[in-house]
C-alpha cells in the first residue's frame, strides 16, 4: 500500500509536481494516472489521446511537463478568457453520469467545481488506469461504498490487508462530496467563498488566491455571513474539529484491533471460513467509514452530522468485525 511507504505534511498548489516526483509512493511500476490532478497538462495529455496517457509509465509522462507545469492559474482559469473552467476529465465524466453538464453551470457553482474537480474521491480502473470518481449512486459515504460493492469497472480493491487479508478501500480527499451534503453546500456557499474570500484594495473586489484554511482569515471568510465575531466562530470550529477528532481516534484504533483479531482467527485450524469472510466485510466497511472521515481534509466542519455519523458506524462496524472473528475462531464474545 503506497500510503504506508510515504505520509508527509501537506503543503501548497505550486509543489505539486515536484511532490509528486519526490514522493515514495511513486516507483517504477506507477502510471501516469498519477499526474492526473497535478498539473494543467492534464488538459493537453487528455485532448491528445483521451485516457491513453493514465496507463503509460509516470515517468515517461511527467517528464513532458514543463517545470513551471505545477498546478496554476490554468487548472481552474481558461488562459484566453480567464474564465473558470474545470480541466480534470474525470470529474466532467462524473457529473456527466448523474445528468449534470458543467459547461452549462453557472459561475457560483463553478466556484466549487475548479476545486471539487481534484478534492475528491477516485479509483484507478484496472488496466486502462482511467480516473474514475465513485459518484453513480451518489455522494454519501454510504452510497459510494455501496457502489463499490459493485465491484464497478472490475475494481475491487486498492490493497489488500497484510493482517486480515480483507480487500481493502483507500479514500482520498472526499472534500467536495463531504462538502457537498453538508449545511454550506446546500445553501449554496461555495468552496471559494470560505477558501478563496472576496478581498477589497483600491475600490476593487476580487478573489484571494492565498488558497488556505478559512481559520486564518475568519473575518474574511466567515465574517461576510457570521457576525457572532471571530472568537465564536473560532471555537464553533474548533469544538466540532475536537469531537471529530475523539471519535475518529476511537474508531480507528477499533478497526486497527479488528484486523488483528481477524488475523488471529484466520490461524486457527477449522476456522469458520463464512464468519471469517463476514468479519472481513464488516472490517472493510468500517474502515472506509474511518479513512473517509481521516482523507478529509475539514476534520469535520465541512460537514459535522454526517462526519460524526459515519465515525459512529466506523467503529460499531469494527466491534461487529471482531465478534464475527471470534466466532469464526469459537470464541465467544461477552
């Protein structure tokens, strides 16, 4: 699993390529799929060849970006018009699946879409390594995992578990989607609207592009809406950021403890094979429950109901997990 080889502090747009080049994720059997998200070129590469360059070797492909070819200006900007437009092919795909054409979307959605288009959620589909954003039965935890359960384009894993052998999800980022069903997305506040604040200097309003967490500049990015002042909001934020956090933390350290129990139980001679494989399932839920709340980059603010939800279900689904192990085992759980 390439996550447990390299896990580093996160750091801005402009290191993305060279991040991505640096990474110990990336080896000599990584696609180009890779640069996907990394870079404007992406636009080129796809109008070239469609989905040709996701297969072919990363490095063959990122040698042919420039070296100011770093995510900029023209991943969210048309360079002839300066208007917002989305580059990521797959993220067009995606809406286009559940009836949404972006090329008709006005400008305060394609205020979210620009970023939406690379905070999201994806898998590579075998062979082919095209993009896909798991969005077909929508975009709740929930219904992503279900759809997963349809082992969609013959996915059906991203790793396998050294411990449980589960087949095991890997979330990235789900920002958009978590954003998306929360309180903001449905009234219409955008990504930048919080990000990206309108700014004033000389009589001109425009957009900041010191993209960043809203905490740094809350009177700019919340303060246009809020008026309860900027120590309230700070502590509104925090508090849901810090129970977020608690639950997440007790979860995760349940689903850690599932696979090794299951791990155990898959030794012991005439294990039950079908409790086993329920535990696995059970375990692999849970898990991307955990990892879908722990991707995200709001600890969450973005959405605070469903994160706490979904961290709910995580660790009961854990605590599930390990039972079916001990009865699979011939343990009996009290």
């Amino acid at each position: 699993m390439p996550f447990s080889l390299d896990y580093t502090e996160d750091r801005g747009h402009v290191y993305s390529m060279h991040d991505v080049r640096a990474t110990k994720r990336i080896g000599p059997k990584s696609a180009g799929a890779c640069i996907t998200c990394k870079t404007p070129y992406v636009d080129k590469f796809y109008k070239e060849s469609g989905w040709d360059f996701a297969k072919k070797p990363f490095k063959e492909v990122a040698d042919q970006i420039p070296s100011h070819g770093a995510i900029s200006c023209a991943n969210c900007h048309d360079p002839e018009t300066m208007n917002l437009r989305v580059t990521n092919p797959a993220f067009t795909e995606a809406m286009q699946r559940q009836g949404i054409d972006i090329s008709k979307a006005g400008r305060e959605e394609m205020r979210s879409y620009v970023c939406g288009q690379c905070h999201s959620e994806y898998y590579f589909v075998p062979g082919s390594m095209q993009v896909v954003f798991p969005w077909d039965n929508g975009v709740r935890p929930d219904q992503m995992y279900e759809y997963y359960a349809g082992r969609p384009n013959g996915f059906a894993q991203d790793f396998q578990h050294p411990d449980s052998k589960a087949a095991m999800l890997k979330a990235q980022h789900p920002d958009f989607e978590t954003w998306k069903t929360g309180t903001h997305g449905k009234a219409g506040v955008s990504y930048a609207d919080c990000h990206m604040p309108y700014m004033r200097k000389n009589g001109q309003k425009y957009s900041s592009h010191q993209v960043t967490s809203p905490l740094k500049n809350l009177d700019a990015s919340c303060g246009a809406c809020h008026s309860q002042g900027a120590a309230w909001l700070l502590e509104k934020v925090k508090t849901t950021q810090d129970y977020t956090f608690q639950i997440m933390h007790m979860a995760g350290q349940n689903v850690a403890r599932a696979h090794e129990v299951i791990g155990k139980a898959s030794a012991v001679a005439n294990a039950d094979q079908a409790e086993l494989a329920k535990a696995r399932e059970l375990v692999r839920k849970a898990q991307w429950y955990w990892d879908y709340i722990a991707a995200e980059n709001g600890m969450g603010f973005h959405n605070p109901d469903q994160t706490l939800n979904t961290a709910a279900q995580a660790n009961e689904l854990a605590r599930q997990a390990i039972e079916s192990a001990n009865r699979a085992a011939g343990i009996s759980s009290l």
